[in-house]
C-alpha cells in the first residue's frame, strides 16, 4: 500500500508540476511584459551595470571575425561619410602644425646650396680645360696629375 500511495504521489506531483507549467508560464510572461512595459532598460543599464568593464572584456578579435565586412561595406554609403568629414578644418589644422616658412626656407638653401655647389664644380672644370687648351695652343708638356 505504501508503494502505491508513492506512486500516485509521484504521479500527482507530475501532474501538479505540469499544470503549474501550463497555468503559470503565460502568466510570468505576461507579468514580465507589464514590467517591462514600464521599466526603462537604457536607464537601468546605463545606472547599474559598469559598461567599461563590461567592454574591456569583449575580444574585438573574435567579434570582427563574425562581421561580414562586405555586407557591412555594400550597406555603407561610402560618399555620404566623406561629404561629412569638414576636410578645411582638418586642412587647417594641418597647416597650423606645420611651420610651412621653414620647410620652404630649408628647401631653397638646399637647392641654392646645391646650385651654388654646381657653379663652382663647373668654373673648376672650366679652369682645368681653359688651362689645358692653352697649354695645347702654348705647346707646353703636360702637368703630372697631383
């Protein structure tokens, strides 16, 4: 007798189980939905949990590999966010940084310097065959090379 109040034991505790399922699950779906409905999540999120931290621990790695990154690009209107970037500011800010007299200053020393370098590289050259043609026309036996 004991076996058998057991069993319908077990079998009332399922079936209670069951009925408890079926009765109560719509219910906490419903009670969850009304919470919801007026609960702010952004707020309660953004209040309670540590986003940074939550953040730090994302591998970027593993989430880049699961992006389609020519589904993504062929959703990118690629024009739209170049006629957003203000580039005369970013030029501006360029030329601000750049001491652009300085450059041109130590550009033209260097090609003055070099032109400079050539003139006197070329009247050398010019000297030695002056010297040469005259020592022709003069007859003279040439120097021995220093």
């Amino acid at each position: 007798m004991l076996v058998t109040i057991g069993r319908l034991s077990a079998r009332v505790t399922t079936a209670a189980g069951a009925v408890v399922v079926v009765v109560a699950r719509p219910v906490v779906r419903k009670v969850v939905a009304l919470v919801l409905d007026e609960v702010d999540l952004t707020a309660l999120v953004r209040d309670n949990v540590d986003l940074d931290a939550l953040i730090a621990n994302v591998d970027l790695d593993a989430l880049m590999a699961k992006v389609d990154l020519d589904a993504l690009m062929s959703t990118v209107d690629i024009d739209a966010i170049i006629g957003r970037v203000d580039f005369e500011s970013i030029v501006q800010q360029v030329l601000q940084t750049i001491d652009l007299g300085a450059i041109i200053r130590e550009s033209s020393e260097s090609v003055t310097s070099d032109a400079v370098q050539n003139v006197r590289t070329r009247g050398s050259e010019a000297d030695v065959a002056i010297g040469r043609t005259v020592d022709r026309l003069l007859r003279r036996r040439p120097h021995p090379a220093v």
